[in-house]
C-alpha cells in the first residue's frame, strides 16, 4: 500500500492510496525528480510504442507508423499499410485493354498521366505499334506529364510545409496547384483521373486557345515559384527542420531500390527521362537537378528546381505543338483507335453528332464495328512488356502480360511510393520523433499507388 505525500512528508487527501502489485513504487514530493529518474533506464524492461495513424494530421495519406520510442528517440519505425487497398491490379485483368486506363489513373492521384502513359506505353509495345503513334500525341504526353510533374511537386511542398508549421507554405502550394488542375481541365475536361492519354494516342485534340493558356501558365509559374525560395530556402526555421534530417545516402538508396528525388539528392544524377529516353524526351533540352546532402532539405531543394526545369520542357512542348496544327492525335489502325478520334458531343461525353450519323444511318460495318471495339475491345498478342517512365517520385514501371485476349492476363505496377517507404526506418530510426514527420514527407509517399 501506498501513499502520495505532499511536502513536509504530510499526506495528501486528495490522492488516496492504492496497492501496488509489481515494479517500483516512486513517491515524488517535488523538485527532486532528477534523483527519481537516475536509475530509470537502466532497469527500464520495455519502451513505449506509439501508433502514428493510420489517420494522422503529420503524416501523407493513410499511413500507420509504428514508432518504438526511447524518451524522444526512434529506436524502431515500421509502416503499416493496406488500409487504402482497391484492389486496382486485379481488377484491370477483367476489364479490357482501353479500360485499364481508367483503372491506373487512380493509383497515384497526383501523378495520374505518368500512370497513364507508363500503361499506354506498355501495351503498345506489346501491339508493337510504338513507331506508329503520332508526333502530336507525344508532345501532348510530354506537355501533361510535366505540368502533372510540376503540381504533384507543389502538393509535396505545400503538404511537407503544413506538417510542420508553414501554413503560408501550404496556401501559396495549393493556389498554384489549382492552375495546373485548371490546365488539365482545359485539356482533357476533368481535373483528376483523366484517363485521357490511351494506347495509340491520346484522347481528343486540343481546345483552341489551349496553347495560349499554356503559355500564361508558363509566365505565371515563372513569377510564383520565387516565393518558395524566398519563403524557405534561407529561413532558419525551415532549415533547422530539415537540414540533416531523414539522412539516407548513396549505399542505402541503392539498397533498398529508391529512386527519384530522393536518390538524387545523394549526387547521383539518375532520371529515366535522360538514361533510358521515352516519349522522345531525348530531344528536349532540361537538366537533372542533382544535391550532395542525402537530406529532407536537399529533396524540398531539388523538387524546387525540378518545377524549373519542367517549364523548359512544357516551352518546348507548346512550340512543337503550335506547328503541328490540326496533325493527327491518335494512331491511324481504326481497330485500335477508340474513342479518341472522335470528338465531344455537346454533352461534353458523348461523341460527336456526325460519328452518330455516320455510324447509325451510313455504315452497318462501321457501327457493328464501333459495337464491337466499344464492348470487347481489340486483342493484344501473346507476350509480356514492362515500360519504366520518370514519376514525380522515381521510377514508375508497368508489367503487362498478354494471353492474346482482350484483357490483360497480369497487370503489375512498380510503384515508387511503395518502394520508396521501405526506406523510413533508415532514415527514422535513431532520430527524433518530430523528425519522423519530416522524413516521410521527403519521401511524398501517395498511398494510393502504395495500397493499389
């Protein structure tokens, strides 16, 4: 039994005793709690373990962190996932090849063109149709993926500032983020899960007027983008977050397989968009922004710059795509070609009044066959593709398998998020349990393409 004493050794009626089954009975009577503590760790059997999520206001997503902590220190960090699982990967083996589409565009909802191009690339590698795709749709892709690239990057910003305090941080991100979105808006009728560039091309021609936009687009992100900088490149208080923090070098990054902003901030200067080129990227002129820090604050620095070097090629792009003028969007082969050289009906998704009458009052073949390409789909030959692209965070590789059916027989995505969170315990453990938070957002891990 056992009785809370006050000072003076009198005891206190308001704490009531109470019996003690095991462990050491302290009796604290104030300003002597150095001398209770001493001898504490040493004969301490257990740590305390904390849940961080999978809900949590400091962390990306729907991500659970088990933390083992040792006062203020990680000793032990696990990730938790699963918790946002669709199911994605299995369900596009029953559904056909064009609408797969719609399926990996919702992996990672901030990147959804790179999922969609890595996908449209795949499959037509196994249709053996990659020469065949059209100019304008290349540029096109290109376009998407970097303005795609350049609002993912604000997300990862603005949310890593909100985490630890930097609200005007994550205003000013999210008001950028709204631009691109109005873009993609513009470009392809919805600002999420487009699923607008499909095998053989993409879905539609530009709007008119959409290059001018683009070009605003260009002049206003050169005249916003200073304010990251101003705002958190020298400020004292960001960089003590930061600087130092969520540690991983070369050796671990090439361990553990991780890959993009993170890889690069050791030095090494590995972007699939100048090693391994697709969608012509070779012909661009961009640089691949590379630090020596191996830290959260190089990765907030090259993400910075990468927003730059992404405006070079979207200039470029809109250049190529003012000479190309009314050049065809989508790969000539009519039995793959659907429904993306038709245009939007006055519904905004329907098709266009005179495919309508062409295909209901002209030509039984050509609406037997819109019937036909519409429900089954076209076949795909036997043989399996894997295509990597440049994600916003690393490398994003599909894995498609054909049976020769009209579906896939295995779709299999490799998804950066995924493998770049492996790395958290590396760069958590041993540090302190603020800098957690500040380690996971380097990493801008999205969980749909982890949960997928």
């Amino acid at each position: 039994m056992t009785q809370a004493t006050g000072m003076g050794g009198r005891a206190d009626p308001y704490a009531p005793g109470q019996d003690t089954t095991s462990g050491k009975v302290f009796t604290v009577t104030g300003q002597d709690w150095d001398s209770v503590v001493a001898g504490i760790d040493s004969d301490a059997e257990e740590r305390v373990v904390v849940n961080m999520g999978p809900q949590h206001p400091s962390t990306h997503g729907v991500l659970r962190l088990v933390l083992e902590l040792d006062g203020e220190t990680v000793t032990e960090c696990r990730c938790g996932i699963g918790y946002l699982h669709t199911g994605i990967e299995k369900n596009m083996e029953y559904r056909n090849w064009i609408q797969g589409v719609t399926f990996c565009t919702r992996m990672d909802y901030l990147s959804n063109f790179h999922y969609e191009t890595a996908y449209s690339l795949a499959v037509e590698r196994l249709l053996d149709i990659e020469h065949d795709i059209p100019e304008k749709a290349t540029v096109m892709r290109v376009l998407l993926m970097e303005v795609n690239r350049i609002s993912s990057h604000l997300v990862a910003i603005a949310t890593g500032g909100m985490e630890i305090g930097a609200l005007t941080v994550m205003t000013i991100g999210f008001r950028e983020r709204e631009i691109c979105l109005d873009l993609f808006e513009l470009i392809t009728g919805l600002r999420m899960n487009n699923a607008f560039i499909r095998p053989g091309g993409v879905a539609q021609d530009l709007p008119p007027g959409t290059l001018d936009k683009v070009d605003e687009f260009v002049a206003l992100m050169r005249k916003r983008l200073p304010e990251y900088a101003s705002l958190c490149n020298a400020n004292a208080i960001f960089k003590a977050r930061l600087v130092d923090v969520g540690y991983l070098d070369l050796a671990g990054c090439l361990a553990l397989g991780v890959t993009g902003p993170v890889l690069r901030s050791t030095g090494y200067d590995w972007d699939l968009r100048k090693k391994q080129p697709y969608c012509g990227y070779q012909d661009y002129d961009f640089d691949v922004v590379t630090r020596n820090t191996a830290d959260a604050y190089g990765r907030f620095r090259i993400r910075l710059d990468e927003m730059w070097e992404s405006l070079r090629i979207i200039e470029q792009c809109a250049q190529r795509l003012q000479a190309l003028e009314g050049a065809p969007f989508m790969i000539g082969d009519k039995k793959i070609a659907w429904p993306s050289q038709l245009a939007v009906g006055s519904d905004g998704i329907g098709n266009s009044l005179d495919h309508i009458r062409h295909i209901m009052g002209e030509s039984m073949e050509a609406l037997i066959h819109h019937f036909k390409l519409v429900t089954e789909g076209f076949r795909v030959p036997t043989g399996q593709a894997y295509t990597p692209i440049e994600s916003p965070r690393g490398e994003l590789g599909c894995h498609l398998v054909s049976d020769g059916g009209t579906r896939p027989y295995r779709a299999h995505f490799r998804d950066p998020s995924f493998t770049n969170l492996q790395a958290a315990p590396a760069m958590c453990e041993g540090g302190q349990i603020a800098d957690v938070v500040v380690a996971v957002a380097s990493l801008d891990p999205v969980m749909g393409g982890v949960d997928r």
